[in-house]
C-alpha cells in the first residue's frame, strides 16, 4: 500500500510569487483535503477535492485554488504569495465512509516566503 | 463558528506517569473525534478515534468521550520520552455539502522528561 506523498518538501519562494504543490494520494483513497499549518497552530482546512471536484472550502482567499486529477492526485496552487502564506501544507487523503472517515496525512511541503 | 479548544501547553510529566490531554468543542452535533500525534517538523499521524460516548482504550492509550459535555480527552499511560510530541484533537461536526470536514484544535505540547 502506498501513503500519502507530497512534493515539494521545502520551498522558498518572494513575496507576489506564484506556487504549485502537489500531493499523491494513499492507494485507493478518492479524496484529498489540504491544510494550512502555521507555526504553533493546528491544521486549518484549505479544501477538500473529491472525484475531481472541489468538495467544500475552508475561509481562504481565491488566490487559493486547486486540482484533482483522475489517479486522485492533486495540486494546490497559490497565487500572488504573501509573507503570511509561510507555513507547513499538509496533504490528506481518505476514503469517504461517513463521519467516521479518517485522514491520512503526507510529510507536508515547508513554504517560506520572504 | 465550530471551535476546538486545546490548552497549548507544554504539559509536562515525568517518564511513567499519566499524561492527561484534553479539547472542548463547540458543534454539538458532533460526531466523530480523533487524535493525531504531531512530532515536531513532521506530518500528524493518526493515534485514537472515537464515536461514542465512554472510554476506548488501545494499548497505553485511552480516549474519552463526554458529548453531553462536549469534551473528549486522551490518557497516556506510562509516558515515555519518545511521546513527547504535539497533540492535535479533531472533530467532525455535522457534513457540509455531504462532506465531512474535520476541525482540527491548535494542539498540546507534551513533554515527558526522563
């Protein structure tokens, strides 16, 4: 079985930089779900994709956005970086069962932005 | 707003004893808990779930849950230094869309020194 990897695993990029990560889900998970995670906090929800389509959205700006493709991997793009964008992301898969699904995370991509 | 409350910590214990780790959460209609160790610079890992109300024990860990109380708890029996690490509790509120999101809590440090 396959887990969850993401890529890159660190990243600096300037600020009004554009950037794209991307995230492999565990074999035979359709849903991903990125997250946020500042230093200190815990993971905000970004979106959550399911079957190629974008399945709910956290409070993020537009300049967020992102992709399926039809292996279940995805992509997060951010446009027009700002220095808050500096955090951890964490990609998510899991296999849609109810309320009682579970996340199964990667080892995440470092973004900093200076 | 659905909310989960961690006390941030750091939670200090000595090796052996029980660590105590507890959230709060807002959405009553909540109906899924997890647990996730968070070392640090890495990805949340998965530790306990629960979904009714009462104890769930595995292993050394054992989790809590008081929905009349909106609480859930995690106890660690004899902790050892390698648990030192980030605690994050999640919850499920009620789906959005058909979507189940989890809301993560900010996380508690715990520290056990030998």
């Amino acid at each position: 079985e396959t887990g969850v990897t993401q890529s890159p695993t660190h990243l600096i990029k300037t600020r009004g930089q554009q950037v794209t990560l991307r995230c492999s889900s565990q074999s035979g998970h359709n849903t991903v779900s990125w997250y946020q995670q500042a230093l200190g906090q815990g993971p905000q929800f970004i979106f959550q994709y399911y079957r190629e389509e974008e399945n709910g959205r956290g409070n993020f700006p537009p300049r967020f956005s992102g992709l399926q493709f039809p292996n279940y991997s995805s992509e997060l793009n951010v446009n027009a970086l700002e220095l808050d964008d500096s955090a951890l992301y964490l990609c998510a898969s899991s296999d849609p069962g109810g309320p009682n699904e579970k996340l199964f995370f990667g080892s995440g991509t470092q973004l900093s932005v200076l | 707003q659905k909310e989960v409350e961690q006390n941030s910590g750091p939670l200090s214990v000595p090796e052996g004893a029980i660590a105590s780790l507890n959230c709060t959460y807002s959405d009553r209609g909540s109906q899924s808990f997890f647990w996730y160790r968070q070392y640090s610079g890495k990805s949340p890992e998965l530790i306990m779930s629960i979904y009714s109300n009462g104890d769930k024990e595995d292993g050394r860990f054992t989790a809590q849950l008081n929905k009349a109380s909106q609480y859930v708890s995690l106890l660690i029996r004899d902790s050892q230094p390698s648990d030192s690490a980030t605690y994050l509790c999640a919850v499920n509120p009620p789906p959005s869309g058909g979507s189940y999101i989890p809301t993560f809590g900010r996380g508690t440090s715990l520290i056990v020194h030998p």
